[in-house]
C-alpha cells in the first residue's frame, strides 16, 4: 500500500557564540533603543533566526546544539545597501568629475559592455562577492539598461538566496544611441522582468527610471502605468543630487514646479520609492516625500567624491522622512558600509548635525528595512527573520587592536569601526542560515 506520508527534511539548527547589537523594533532614539548581549546566543534553524538571548543562561535549554563559537566577535544584522549600480563595479575610484560629466566620460561607455550576457554575469558574481566579504546581505540595485544584465544579476543572487531588490535601467533620451530605450520597450521589458523574478525566492522588482533628464515624458508616463499595474514592486531614481542636474530637469520640464513633481505627475512617488541623494531639495519636496512615504538613501561617498553636497539628515529626520545609508559604488568609493557610515558622521559633522553611531548603524539595518517595508524579513536578529547575519572582528589588525583595548561601549565599538573598518573586519557573512564568506584564516 502506497504511504500518504510527506516526507519532512530534518532541520538543521546551529548556535552562534559572540557579541550580539541590534534594533528589534522601530526607533526614534537609536542611541538608546538597541539591544546588546555581552556574551550573546543566536540560534538559527534552517534559513531562520529562531532565538536570541543571553548564552550562559540559555545554552542548556539546546541539547547537542552545534554552536559556532565566535567569542569576542560581533554579529550584527547583515547591512542593507540601498542605492547601488552594478555595472560600475570595474570603474570604481575613476578619477573624479561632477556627476554629468562623470555619466558621460565613464559611466556609459562601460555600461555597453553589458549587453554581452555572459560578460554581465561574470561581473554580478564579483558584484555579489565585494557585497558578501564586506558583510552586505540585502541590496537595492541599478542594472544597465539591457534585460539580460538583469536577468543575469537575479540569477547569481538566488544562487545564494540573497534578498536582492534591482530593476532595469530606463533611458530613452540624452544617453549614447547604444543604450537608448522606448518608452514601449522600458515597460515592456520591465514587466517581463517582474513576471520574472518579483516575489520569486527573495527576490524584488525596482522600476527604475536613471533620473528625468534620460526618460521622455513617455517613458515615465509608461513606467508610472507599471507602477500603478504591480503596487507591490519597488521604484528607484536620482533626485537633486547637483546644481546642474536639477537646472537641466527645469529645462526639460518647465511646466513641472520641482525636480520630485516630475516623477509625482507620473505616479513615481509612493512608499517603496527610494530616491537617491536628495541634496538640494525645496521645502515642497521634502514636504511631497513625507506625505506619500517615500524614502531617501543617503549616499555619502559618492556626494563627496562627485563634489555633489552635502545631505541634510536632520530635515529628512525632522520631517519624518525615511533615510537609508547606501554606498552608490561606483560614484561611491568603496563597498564597505562601515566606510559608508564613517563618511556619513563627516558629512554630518560639516553641517553641524552630529550623527550618533548607533543611529548610523540603525539608518544601514533596521531602519533601512523599515523604510523599504522588509523588517518582517531583515535588518534585525528577531526570531522569525531570514538568518542574515555578519561577524565582525574589531581586533581585525595592530591598529585596530590598540584601539579596541580600552573600548567600553556598543557606541564606541560602532564608532571606532565606522572609522578603521572595512572587508578586513569581516570575519563571516551568513545569507538565509547559510555562510557566503568567510576569512581566509591567517597563517601562525
């Protein structure tokens, strides 16, 4: 007789031993709203985090638990990359220019390259790999303008069952003839795109017009239909990231009374919209953002290497706007969050808003995964979450274990590593329960 008994996959549970920092709920006070274990336990059961706590007082209630034993290291959420372009991961630290120029010397020229299917898959897999080795689990990301790119960057990062949100490109205006778009194909495209992967394992679809002066009003008009279609897809662009940038938006769009009411007018601002930079915003657009929930990633190197601005996080904060660290590689210099994060306390500092260290680390995992509606999902250690999750070692070389010797807080942790850190910190980074790197261990 034929059993009608489903077969059930034993579960694989392990244990993590180390100092453990999060933010378990929301917080208007990240200075002081962290949890933080001295001698912490993580347990994790499949692609899940199933408890945290306490390790002395809550080992034996886990018989034979294999507990990976990383005292004296810090486990963390993964971090969230908010605004990344993955085809400049090969032109990173090109010597700088302002952001049009910079488009036109550097940034389209390289992006060609990612018509060639098999090209654009071997640069998602370094993409990813720079992510992982510098403890970065969750990103939202800018493709080229070629579906198959796209394609090609979902494909590796489901090989690790990352939480990947990325959109094709948009442009079908003021950009080389090679990487030209319609307004039909953008929509189409990026429809098939979300059939494709939106809601497929981790993955998440991003509309994603590059900025207003590189889509008709065609262009924007269709992907606003889109927008409309499937309210469940994120949206991503550039806002108001240079002077000369938003006079060419004035230009192109006279009629429209700012640079956010372009996007506004087509249906392009709503929660789950991420608008990169925002520097130079009016007071209507801070007050339009607010209203319709939409959310701003805060990219510090890049402003400053672009010579860009400087962001005001106190008005976005004020206005309770939410704000989200991201590199922006390749305008950005760097993959590392902690480096991102150290730019942000300095870019802070010249505007006289000192930026706390715990509510930095807030804006780059908790925060960031409010303000994208995933906190369910990542950017804490809460039971139930997907088990994303980073090691860091603060003792990670001389310098850096002089300076931790006399360290006495989460803050001062936190801080000190937003200053000294980066990939040489990062001791292993877990995706979905699963290690993605790991530190190649240093020969005695």
């Amino acid at each position: 007789m034929q059993s009608n008994t489903t077969q059930i996959k034993p579960s694989s549970i392990k244990g993590f031993r180390a100092q453990i920092l999060h933010f378990p709920v929301a917080s208007g006070s990240p200075k002081s709203d962290y949890v933080f274990f001295i001698d912490g336990l993580l347990v994790t059961r499949n692609d899940k985090i199933e408890f945290i706590g306490d390790y002395k007082t809550n080992i034996n209630q886990y018989d034979n638990l294999d507990v990976h034993d990383y005292s004296g290291k810090l486990l963390l959420p993964g971090f969230i990359d908010s605004h990344m372009h993955f085809p400049q991961t090969e032109m990173l630290a090109s010597f700088g220019e302002q952001l049009l120029d910079w488009l036109t010397d550097y940034t389209f020229p390289v992006e060609n390259k990612f018509a060639d299917t098999a090209y654009a898959s071997a640069i998602a897999d370094v993409f990813l790999r720079q992510l992982y080795r510098h403890g970065t689990t969750s990103a939202m990301v800018y493709s080229s303008v070629h579906k198959g790119a796209t394609d090609a960057l979902f494909q590796a990062a489901q090989q690790h069952n990352m939480l990947l949100m990325a959109g094709k490109v948009c442009m079908d205006r003021n950009c080389p003839p090679f990487l030209q778009d319609t307004a039909q194909s953008a929509q189409q495209d990026s429809a098939d795109l979300i059939n494709s992967w939106h809601g497929k394992g981790r993955s998440h679809y991003v509309i994603t017009p590059r900025f207003a002066p590189t889509s008709t009003e065609a262009q924007l008009a269709a992907l606003g239909e889109l927008a409309q279609q499937y309210p469940s897809v994120f949206i991503q662009t550039h806002l108001s990231e240079n002077h000369n940038e938003i006079a060419w938006v004035k230009s192109l769009y006279p009629e429209r009374k700012h640079y956010l009411d372009v996007y506004n007018h087509y249906g392009l601002v709503r929660k789950g919209a991420i608008f990169g930079h925002g520097i130079h915003l009016e007071p209507d657009e801070w007050q339009c953002l607010a209203e319709k929930g939409a959310s701003i990633a805060f990219c510090p190197t890049s402003n400053l290497f672009l010579g860009s601005g400087l962001f005001d996080l106190a008005t976005a904060e004020r206005q309770n706007i939410p704000v989200m660290l991201a590199t922006d590689v390749g305008g950005g210099t760097s993959f590392s969050m902690l480096r991102t994060l150290g730019e942000a306390y300095k870019v802070c500092q010249l505007r006289g808003n000192q930026l706390d260290p715990m509510h930095g680390l807030y804006l780059m995992t908790q925060g960031a995964a409010l303000g994208l509606g995933l906190e369910q999902q990542i950017g804490n250690l809460n039971p139930g979450t997907d088990a994303d999750f980073i090691i860091l070692d603060p003792l990670f070389d001389e310098l850096s274990a002089l300076r931790f010797k006399h360290h006495h807080t989460p803050q001062d942790l936190i801080f000190a590593l937003s200053m000294l850190g980066d990939d040489r910190a990062t001791v292993a980074t877990y995706i979905a329960g699963k290690p993605v790197y790991q530190a190649p261990v240093a020969p005695r």
